[in-house]
C-alpha cells in the first residue's frame, strides 16, 4: 500500500492488497484510489472506501477478459460511495490531477 500526496492530492495506491489486507491499517482521506486487483470482488470494500473517501477510482480492467473483472458487486460498491469510476476498458488511459476547486480529469476515448 502507499499514497502519493502533493500539495494537498493524495491517491492510494494499494497494488493487488484486498480489504482483509487493508482494513486493519490506518487508512486516509483520499482524492484517488486505485481499485486492487482489477476491480474483482472484495467484500470488504465498502469498508475501505468509507475509511478512504475517493472521489475517483481508477480500475485496470481488459475488455472482455476471461476472468469476470469487473465484478459486479465492486462496481455497485464504489456507485453507492459515490465514487466516479474511471475503467481502462472503457475510458482507456486515465489521467487525474489537481485543479482549482477540484479535480481535472483526461481520459484517452
């Protein structure tokens, strides 16, 4: 797990660590996440988003992938957090950065 704060931005980048993994650490407010393991069920992530608090999530996901990423239950997770959802698979690379009263978001489709 780490978090890259500048000037006020931080995002939580947690790798591939789930919430049975994460919940028992000291979790920050955040602007950014990174959703683990591509979005695939997770429990416990309603619990992590509302330690955390993102506004965006960001989420590695290959279109039409055999593996069943996203998973449901995690998309419905981050909407009822009201997490703005950004998908490789459908947003293509993403870009989020800090911008006078708020956020700044590219996205590459």
């Amino acid at each position: 797990m780490t978090v890259v704060s500048s000037r006020g931005f931080d995002v939580f980048l947690s790798g591939d660590a789930e919430s049975a993994s994460l919940v028992p650490l000291p979790l920050p407010n955040v602007e950014v996440m990174k959703v683990s393991h591509h979005g695939s069920r997770d429990p416990g992530l309603p619990v992590v988003l509302g330690r955390l608090r993102p506004q965006v999530a960001g989420i590695e996901v290959g279109e039409g992938n055999g593996y069943g990423h996203l998973a449901p239950q995690t998309l419905a997770a981050l909407h009822a957090a009201r997490v703005r959802v950004l998908r490789t698979d459908r947003d293509g690379t993403s870009a989020v950065s800090a911008a006078e009263g708020g956020l700044a978001i590219d996205t590459e489709k």
